[in-house]
C-alpha cells in the first residue's frame, strides 16, 4: 500500500480526531497549506477505499473515523514492504531492525524488549491453546 503525502496527513489528523467530515479536516489541514475542499473529499473517499478509515452519513456529509491504528497501519506498511524485498528464508529483516535499533535509547530498547517478550508469551499461549 503506497500512501501519499495529504493521505498521511489526514491519517495523524484522524488518529487525533474521534470522528469529522471533509469540512472539518480541511478546515484544520489547509490553514497552513492551503487545498481545496474537493481535494480533501477525493483523499478522505481513497483511504475509506482503501479500508483505513469507515464512514457514516448524516445528512448530506461522510462522517470518517480511522479504522485502524497507527501501530496496526506501521506494522502493515512494514509487512508489505518486507513481502516486496525479503524472502521468508532471510534475516534481511531482522538485519533492518537491528539497524534502525541501533539509533534507539535504552529506554527504547527497554521497551522494544518487552515487547519481544509478550509476543513470545502470545506464542506460547497460543501454542498451548492448539494442543
């Protein structure tokens, strides 16, 4: 999935925002920017369509909410990426990681650990739930 720079953009807001329609985050995005209102509508449709945000009508507006997380979209954006270049078989991935780690404080770390840790948990839960 390719995500342009105003789809980013509409992303952070959406995350930051519980629910809005095209005025309200063209009014917040394009005070700096600038933009048009159909530019924000054409954007907001392409991310429902591409099942990042959901919608609801009222009255003659969309209403958006972001349907998935800023973590849960990271974590997809990395998956597709890697599907392009690694193959199941290498440590491209793990080298990535350790190299984007290595710019990381030890209270990053700490909590990039941790994380390691209750995905082993998760994994062996889930093993046992199988057997």
């Amino acid at each position: 999935m390719i995500l342009g720079e105003l789809e980013k953009r509409i992303l952070q807001y959406m995350w930051e925002t519980p629910e809005a329609d095209a005025k309200q985050v063209h009014g917040a995005l394009t005070k700096r920017r600038g933009g048009t209102l159909n530019t924000i509508q054409s954007t907001l449709d392409r991310l429902f369509k591409k099942d990042l945000l959901t919608r609801q009508k009222q009255g003659h507006a969309y209403y958006y909410r972001a349907k998935v997380g800023r973590e849960e979209l990271i974590a997809q954006l990395i998956q597709d990426v890697a599907g392009d270049f690694i193959n199941a078989d290498e440590d491209s991935l793990i080298a990535a990681f350790s190299s984007v780690s290595a710019g990381l404080d030890d209270e990053k770390l700490s909590q990039l650990e941790k994380l390691i840790q209750q995905q082993r948990q998760l994994r062996s839960r889930d093993a046992c739930n199988v057997d």
